[in-house]
C-alpha cells in the first residue's frame, strides 16, 4: 500500500467513525442567569473586569512591559532567596 492509498484508508475510517456525529442533537435550553455568574462580568470595560476577577484568585494583571520586568525581577529574587535558604538548610543537616 502506497502513501496515497494508507491516507485515503486512513480518512475513509475517520468517515465512518464520525458519520454518526453528523446529525446533531440541539443544545438544551438553559437559564442563563444560572450559568453566569453576573456580578464577576459587571461593568463594560473588558481590562477592568479581567483584572478584578484576577486579582480575586490571586494573579496580578500587568499593563506594560515595565510592570512584566520589574514583576519577573522581584520573582527572581524571591526564588533565589528561598533556594539559597535550602541551600543553607541542607548544610547544616
């Protein structure tokens, strides 16, 4: 069997395995109002609302390059700080 001939297998058996999913049952109805949570989606200012809704599971959104900079940093220090306290730990075992 060529190449042209395993591709052609290979999608006739993908056709027969997903004919079935070509009818399509409709989505069901849903109240919408129970699926949103509408107050983490208040306001109309899309930043604001990403950035409050980050904040509250503990992320901090950044809006410049700066921000990213000085945030990497500071993440940096902080690891290197509790990797030489490790460090240091282990030593004196």
């Amino acid at each position: 069997m060529n190449t042209s001939e395993s591709k052609n297998a290979i999608f006739a058996k993908i056709e027969t395995a997903t004919a079935a999913l070509k009818t399509r049952v409709p989505l069901p109805d849903y109240d919408v109002t129970i699926t949103h949570s509408l107050p983490k989606l208040e306001g109309s200012d899309l930043w604001e609302i990403f950035c409050r809704n980050f904040k509250s599971v503990n992320g901090k959104a950044m809006s410049s390059v700066d921000e990213l900079a000085a945030f990497d940093v500071s993440q940096l220090s902080a690891l290197e700080t509790q990797l030489q306290q490790q460090l240091l730990a282990r030593r004196s075992e």
